[in-house]
C-alpha cells in the first residue's frame, strides 16, 4: 500500500511503515499523514493473523520532524474543538499499532522532535543509528506548546514525575547514547543499513513474549519510577511547584503550566484518561495566540534566519581564518574571544600593549572559569588562548581578511583607526565597524574601498548575546554583506541585515524602551511602577535599570553627536522629553550610569543595588495619572511601532529580521513572538486604534500613518 506521506508493505510475516511525505524534505503530521496513518492501523488490525512484528521506519534523512506547524497558525480560538479531535484521532491510531500484541520497532535513521518522538514513542522497542548530530525530544514548550501525541504521558511514565520535568518542561533534548542510558532506545546500531536487521532480530527474539508486546505502562505489574503525587515526597515538592513555575514565566508563558498540570493529573489516573488530558491542554494552546506567536519567530522566523534567506544569493561561503579587532574594551576583547572559541585567529589591538594584554586577559578569565566547571581541558583553554594576539602594532593586523573597529562611539577616532588599519586587509579583505549608532555610509568615507565597508553590530556581553546586526552602507556590495553574514554565522550567532540609518534597527527601537521609560518618570509615575511593570509584560528588566548598565553619559553623548550631525545638515533634533531627563541627570545631577557610580540606581557595595532615592522626591508627583494598562502598554506599543516604521523606511526589509532582531536584540517579550508578530497577532486594525489612542495621551511617538499601516499589511505573513 503506497500513500502520499508512507508506505505500508508486508514481507515475511513482518508490517513496515515507511514514512516519505511526498514533496517535503521532512515528514510532518499533516492532515494527509493522519489520514494515511489511520488508514494504515486499520490495516494492521485486519492483517494482525498473519503478523509477527511491525518495524517503523523512515525513508527521510531524518526519522520524523513532529507537527505541522502551518497547520497550527491557521487556528484560531473557535478550532479548539477540531483540534482536539484531530489528536485524539492520531492517538487512536498510534494506540492501535502499539496494542496489537505483537512486536513494535522504531528504527530511528536521525533526529525524531516533538511530534517525531511521539511517533518513536509508538515503539515497544527503539533502535538508534548513531549519529553525533542526531537529537531526540519534545521541544513543544519552546513554541507555546505542549507534547500531546502521547508525549507527556509516555515520557511521566517512563521516567517519574521528577525525572521527566526537564525534558518536558525544559524542552532539554538527548542523543541516542543518553537516551540509551535513560532507557528511551534500547539498542544502538554504527550505521542506518543495520537497523532493519537489528530490528528483524528483537522481532525474531520476542515471539511467545507478552512483555515485548507491551510498553512498561501497559503491563499489570507497573508502577510509576519515583511514587505518584500522592507519595509523601512528592507531594510536598508538587505542592509549590505551580508557584515555582510561575515566578519563572511571570505568567506570560501557560505553556510550562499546562505541561506541569497535564503530567501531574496524568499520573493520578489511568493511561487512557491521561492521554486525554494532554490532548485538551495541547487543544486549548494550540488555538491561543501566544503559541501562534512563539511557532511565526520562534520556528519559522529562526529558520529564514538559519537558512541564509537575507544573505545575498550567487557569493560563495566565506570562512574566516584571520580577523583583527581594534579596540581591547569590552566589546573588543568580547569579539576577540567568540572569535577564538570557534576557532578563528585573532589579532586584538590597542594603543598600548598594556591595554591589549589586559583584553586578551578576558579570555582567559571566561576560559578559567570553563576549566574550574570541567567544560574545557587545559589544552582546549591553551589552543584557544594562543589564537589570540595583543598587540600595539598596527603592521601585527596584515593579512588579515577582515577588520573589525570596535573603538568609543566617536566619528573621528572611528576614521582614524580604519585608515590606520584598512591597509593591512589582505587581498579581497574587508573592513567593519561596530557601532551601535553611527551611520554606517558616513563611517565608511574613510575607507580607501566603501563598497567593502560594513557595519557589524554586536551586543553586550558579545560571548552570550546570539544577535549580530549588519548593517548595509550606501555603497556597501552584496559580497561584503554576504561575507559577514557568513562571518556571524561562523561565530554560532543570529545575523540580521538591515539598511543604514540613524541607530539602525536595534539600537533604535531599544532607544525608544529606555526613553519612554524616562519620559515616564518625567510625568510623576514612580520608578518601581515602571520597573516593575516593564517586567511584568515580560521585558528582562526595567528600562531604568538598563540605561544605568548602557550608561546615561553614553546616552547624553550620542544626543549630543545626533545635535551636532542635525546642526551640520541644516537641521534642528527636537529632542524627546526622556531624552532631555537623561541629561538633566547627568548634568543636574552628576548621575552617569553604573560605571560613573550610579544614575536612576544606587550600588552600595556587597549589597543589591536600589533605585536612587531622591527620584521620589525629584520626579514622582502625587496627583500622577497611574493607568497600569496603559504603562505595560506604552513599553510593548513604542518598540513595536519604531519596529513598524523601521520597516516602513526600508531600515528593515523583512518581518523576520524584525521579529528575531527585537527578541535577541533588545528582549521583547518572547510571548509576543517579537515586535512585528505582536501587531500581527493582534490584528493591524486593533493595533491602529489602540495607538492612536496612546497618541492622543502620550504624543506622537505612538503615531502610526497610513503609510505605515500600508506596509504592515503588505508584510503580513500568511501561512
């Protein structure tokens, strides 16, 4: 029997399913394939007389990619219903096959994730190839989901309560040796030719053997590893465990909560009512927004960046074998050592080989500490060291094929150091800044080759940020941005590229959260009712406490730059009212930031830092409006329509650079799927008039024009 997504054939008294999804790289659970697949089951029961074992394969180079996700952001709230029928008809079928009495093997030639392990899961026996890339696991949680093929209630069972929370409620994910030691396969094969004889065998071997027929839930004498809820040690555990769950997702993310409440009153019941609770939880997240959300950036938005779908087509793959670094600051020396972890040579300058040596010093402090926790050897930490040279002489740099300026966020002092340094490029080499808001074409006027000139804009601390933002320059070719996107992607980061201007796209739009946040304190609402808001709607901290980090004089001075860059064109800034509380507190008030000692914080030593008191009596007015709905509001509506008219200018191409960049970028809230998804989950009309009515409260920086609204529409993604 061929069909359009498996093949079901018998030979020698043993059933095989071989899943092949016609058309698609990988196989899913599309409709066609639940269809199929219950059409198969019921084969297998007719057939079941003539059977002694059922193997499960794949003819992909993977076993099983898990569900369609396309299907799932098609849903809305009214599809609860047909999506809990859906899983349930794809349970019934697995149910079937694995409770015919006879044996079940899973040969898994690859990765099986989410709905794919639930597949595997169908299996009395499972055999592995293996491969080091290979993975297994139920990423779901991740995505706004839960595991609902039986995944949760299989997984609880297997393991315990305990056991099974991080690969259920973390998503943490296994290769074939660690799930052999948890008991999740149960024989490994060196090669994908052998799985078919390896499973013939257990086949062979099982007959006239009910346990092998069986899973262990399945079986009289189960008992669940570790106790029930009603086992006095869990029970005091599972008691607070809700409360522990929702301090972490502030109760932004129901997907944890669902999972934990779907494993716990699973466990308190029989094995076909467990099922059936997973299935209305995954039924009722499956038709929420915020799954919608997390599936559009988190899954599809991921891949377009992954898959180099910004990259210019036609170049061919650059790999980086030797990268300069002006500059041994933080940035600097944060550039130098991502470089050398992923084995590329560094050539780290500064005007003095004390200043340098003391940025190769920050390796060695990051490598120390991997030492002391047992994730690196002693050689491991040495081959990367040694792939770093400090220097204070520019002639160190030549032949390098890319330069990266990483120097104070100064026009001049940036020209200085490139026309330095542009000439030690090796042939075909390139030059990039990594200014955070300087524009890139008028940067590269100093360089001998603009076309070759671009912005690389790390963040801070550059060894864990994933986000990279290019940045294309008037002149710059698409070699050179296809170059750099390689160049990021060789560091293990998420490149975005983005069109020049003022502050760019992530540096911009974060402008606009610190900022409002300012302002906002400028109108009397006091400082812990921001911050404290700020987090509630899911940002990872207030945008008081991050422009102390950033520095409030490093704010003052690019208002300062952007004054004088408007004076020379023959223009005026008109300046926001945050912008003009930062300066006061910096001129007023002598409050720099942090690293001056303190600005909108105080910092005592061996204690916690809290905000400056006299904000309280500076800022905050008793008669302030507090609209609570309004400030969670302003901190989500101001990023999100900067992002929308980034787009709008061009300074933004795509939705998915938007969304990705404002996640790792500038820590939107994840629930949202990132600054763009969350006009498009809401709907652009709802959001039109949500913001024109924080404009009409709150001025123009919640104006969105047609113009802008037009665009969105043009972008929408469909599915």
């Amino acid at each position: 029997m061929i069909l359009k997504t498996l093949r079901y054939e018998i030979e020698q008294e043993i059933a095989t399913i071989t899943f092949d999804e016609q058309g698609s790289p990988v196989n899913t659970m599309c409709l066609q394939w639940q269809d199929d697949l219950f059409e198969v089951a019921q084969a297998l029961v007719k057939d079941r007389p003539k059977l002694q074992g059922v193997i499960l394969a794949s003819n992909k180079s993977t076993f099983f990619a898990g569900a369609d996700l396309k299907g799932v952001m098609r849903s809305s709230a009214a599809d609860g219903p047909r999506i809990f029928a859906e899983i349930e008809r794809i349970k019934q079928s697995f149910r079937t096959i694995e409770t015919l009495g006879i044996p079940v093997v899973s040969c898994l030639n690859g990765s099986a994730l989410g709905g794919g392990w639930e597949v595997a899961l169908i299996g009395h026996h499972r055999i592995a190839s293996r491969h080091p890339k290979t993975q297994f696991g139920l990423p779901e949680v991740t995505l706004g989901l839960i595991p609902g093929g039986g995944g949760i209630t299989k997984m609880t069972r297997a393991l315990g309560l305990l056991a099974a929370q991080p690969y259920i409620l973390e998503s943490k994910l296994f290769g074939p040796e660690q799930a052999l030691k948890l008991g999740l396969v149960h024989a490994l094969v060196d090669a994908d030719s052998d799985l078919r004889k390896s499973a013939l065998a257990f086949i062979s071997a099982s007959q006239n053997k009910p346990e092998a027929c069986q899973h262990v839930w399945d079986r009289k004498d189960y008992q669940m590893p570790g106790g029930t809820p009603h086992s006095p040690k869990l029970a005091g555990m599972l008691s607070v465990a809700p409360a522990v769950l929702k301090k972490k997702t502030r109760g932004l993310y129901p997907a944890p909560e669902a999972a934990l409440a779907a494993m716990v009153e699973g466990a308190l019941v029989d094995f076909d009512t467990a099922m059936r609770i997973e299935s209305r939880y995954l039924a009722g997240l499956m038709s929420s927004g915020i799954a919608r959300n997390m599936i559009n950036t988190v899954f599809f938005n991921m891949n377009s960046i992954k898959s180099g779908l910004s990259r210019p087509a036609g170049v061919p793959r650059y790999a980086p074998q030797k990268v300069g670094v002006l500059g041994a600051g933080l940035m600097g020396s944060g550039i130098a050592y991502s470089q050398a972890s992923r084995g590329i040579a560094s050539v780290l300058k500064d005007v003095t080989i004390e200043k340098a040596d003391k940025g190769r010093a920050y390796s060695a402090a990051i490598s120390q500490k991997m030492l002391e926790a047992g994730r690196i050897t002693a050689e491991q930490q040495a081959t990367l060291l040694n792939l770093i040279q400090a220097t204070d002489n520019a002639q160190d740099l030549k032949g390098c094929d890319l330069i990266i300026e990483a120097v104070f966020e100064q026009r001049d002092l940036k020209a200085a150091v490139t026309q330095e340094a542009q000439t030690m490029l090796a042939e075909g080499g390139f030059f990039a800044s990594n200014t955070s808001t300087l524009p890139i074409s008028g940067l590269a006027t100093a360089s001998h080759h603009p076309e070759k000139f671009v912005g690389i804009h790390f963040f801070s601390p550059v060894e864990k940020m994933k986000l990279v933002e290019i940045i294309r320059g008037e002149k710059t070719d698409d070699e050179t941005i296809a170059r750099a996107y390689d160049y990021v992607q060789a560091l293990g980061k998420l490149p975005i590229v983005v069109n020049d201007s003022r502050g760019f796209y992530t540096s911009r739009t974060f402008a606009t959260f610190v900022m409002e946040g300012a302002a906002m304190l400028g109108e009397g609402i006091p400082a812990p009712v921001i911050e404290n808001l700020a987090m509630q709607v899911g940002m990872p901290v207030g945008p008081l406490a991050v422009i102390d980090e950033t520095a409030l004089t490093l704010s003052v001075h690019v208002l300062e730059q952007t004054r004088q860059d408007f004076k020379k064109e023959g223009r005026t800034y008109v300046e926001s009212p945050g912008e003009l509380l930062v300066e006061q507190m910096v001129k007023e008030f002598k409050r720099g930031g942090r690293a001056a000692g303190g600005g909108f914080y105080d910092y005592p030593a061996g204690q916690k830092k809290m905000l400056w008191p006299e904000l309280k009596k500076i800022f905050e007015k008793s008669h302030a409006t507090l609209d609570l709905q309004d400030i969670k509001d302003r901190i989500l509506f101001r990023q999100a329509i900067e992002t929308a008219r980034c787009l709008d200018e061009g300074v933004l191409t795509s939705v998915h650079e938007g969304n990705i960049g404002s996640i790792f970028g500038i820590g939107y809230p994840a629930w949202t799927g990132g600054a763009l998804q969350f006009i498009y989950g809401m709907g652009v009309s709802n959001f039109a008039k949500r913001s024109q009515e924080l404009a009409a409260q709150y001025g123009d920086g919640f104006n969105v024009t047609q113009g802008v609204l037009a665009t969105l529409e043009k972008h929408k993604p469909i599915y």
